[in-house]
C-alpha cells in the first residue's frame, strides 16, 4: 500500500544533523515505517515553532510530506519529551546509548513495533529507575534477541555440551558462553564466572521486575556489562560511540567522590 502524499506518524528522534543554515535531517524511529531520515526545514531558526519538539530523544507525533529524496516535516507535537532524561548526565548518557544501539541495529525502513516498544519503555524506565546500569543491561539482552543475535547461554557455543555450574568463558566471536574447555582454546574467551552467567540468563528469560530484583553492584556488575558491550562490539564490529561517554562520567563521579 502506497503512502499518501501527507501522512502522520509517532516516532522518537535518534540523532540530528545540520543541513545548510537553518535546516536538519533528523533521524526518527516509528513503529510504522521503521528507522528514517525526515528533512526539518528552517528548525534552526530562532523564530522556529517546531524545534523544541524534535530535539533528540523526545517521543512526538509527525505530520510528514513525501519529498524527491527525504521527507520533510509539515507539523510536529510533543508526545513525551522524557525531561529527567535531559536533567540528569548520568540518565542522559544511557539514554543516548539506547538510542544508539537503535540506529546501530536497525536497518532503514524496517519496522518492529516490538522494538518501538521496548525503546519507549526503556527512555521511560531510565526516567525513572534508581538502578540505571542494570536497565540497560536489560535493554541490550532484548534487543539483541529481537534483532536476531541472541547470545547462547545454556549450552556451549563451541561444543554444544549443557554448560556446567562452574565458572566458564563468554566468547563472542562464537556467539556467547563456551565451556571450560573450549574457553581454553582462545577465540578471544574472557573468564565467565557462575554468578555472571546466572544474571545473564535472568536478563535473557527474565521479565524487567525480575531483572530489577537482583543486586549488581562492583565486579559482578561491571562484568556482565563488559561481557554484553564486548558482545555487541563483536556483532556491529565497531564500538557504540555513546559508552565513552558513560565511562567518562563514570570516572568524573569517582574523582569527586574521592576528593569529597
């Protein structure tokens, strides 16, 4: 079915970029047309009615006109603009590195209104939660599983036996946890310990409560998320732009605590 000539749709901003002097391309996730780059004309302007409703991460609705290359925003209102989000660095860095990993594992023009969803909530859930890190650990887990990349986690890997109650190895460039003596081979295998692996699985078969429920804190926190970025690094064989900045912040904020 053809689009119409004028047509509205919801979408959330992912990132923007200048076009000329006043305008900008903004790249817009929607749950009916997928991932895609609309052309906001004259936005930069002083004087522009619809800049502040399509600044990135705000959920808005969008009157869109098909244009020759992209189409161009007619009329533009705010649905949910997550301003916690826009208070708060430490929010703020993981919502943007949400975002990220949106553009980076959605192709153009392919929609999912599961992934839409579970973008939505998790912009909400960063507004929100206490535990940020471990939201985002679940947002990754769904995301790989809905885009297809889902890691193995019960059995292993490399050999296909069930995974013992040991401490094992996460190789991503088999596609998730391997056993001990597969680890031992190389192929870029990092110790998994029991605990990791078990917060793993929750994160996989879990629902968001259940994932909340458990403490991770200090080392098993830490390693579960390198275990998870390492994962995703290996499957967008670039690293996400956006994790800098949360170990940047990371960083200040034990400065000043030691200096407190």
């Amino acid at each position: 079915m053809p689009v119409p000539r004028m047509y509205k749709t919801e979408g959330i901003i992912l990132r923007q970029r200048r076009l000329g002097e006043a305008d900008r391309i903004l790249c817009v996730y929607t749950p009916t047309f997928g991932k895609m780059d609309v052309k906001a004309r004259g936005v930069r302007k002083t004087t522009s009615r619809m800049s502040g409703h399509l600044q990135p991460l705000t959920r808005c609705m969008l009157q869109l006109a098909q244009g020759h290359v992209s189409d161009v925003v007619a009329g533009c209102e705010t649905l949910e603009s997550f301003q916690p989000l826009r208070d708060d660095l430490d929010r703020l860095s993981r919502a943007l590195y949400a975002a990220e990993l949106i553009d980076r594992f959605v192709p153009e023009r392919t929609h999912s209104f599961p992934t839409y969803r579970l973008l939505v909530e998790t912009l909400r859930r960063l507004a929100e939660a206490e535990e940020l890190d471990q939201t985002l650990r679940f947002f990754e887990m769904r995301l790989l599983d809905q885009c297809g990349f889902r890691p193995e986690l019960e059995v292993c890997a490399g050999c296909g036996m069930r995974l013992e109650a040991v401490d094992n190895f996460f190789a991503p460039i088999s596609g998730g946890a391997v056993c001990r003596a597969c680890g031992g081979g190389g192929m870029g295998a990092r110790t998994l310990s029991l605990n990791a692996l078990k917060v793993l699985r929750l994160l996989q078969h879990g629902s968001y409560n259940d994932a909340m429920r458990v403490r991770t804190e200090g080392t098993l926190g830490r390693e579960v998320e390198n275990h998870l970025r390492s994962f995703i690094v290996c499957v967008l064989e670039r690293d996400v732009n956006a994790a800098a900045f949360i170990e940047r912040l990371r960083r200040e904020g034990a400065q000043h605590a030691v200096e407190a």
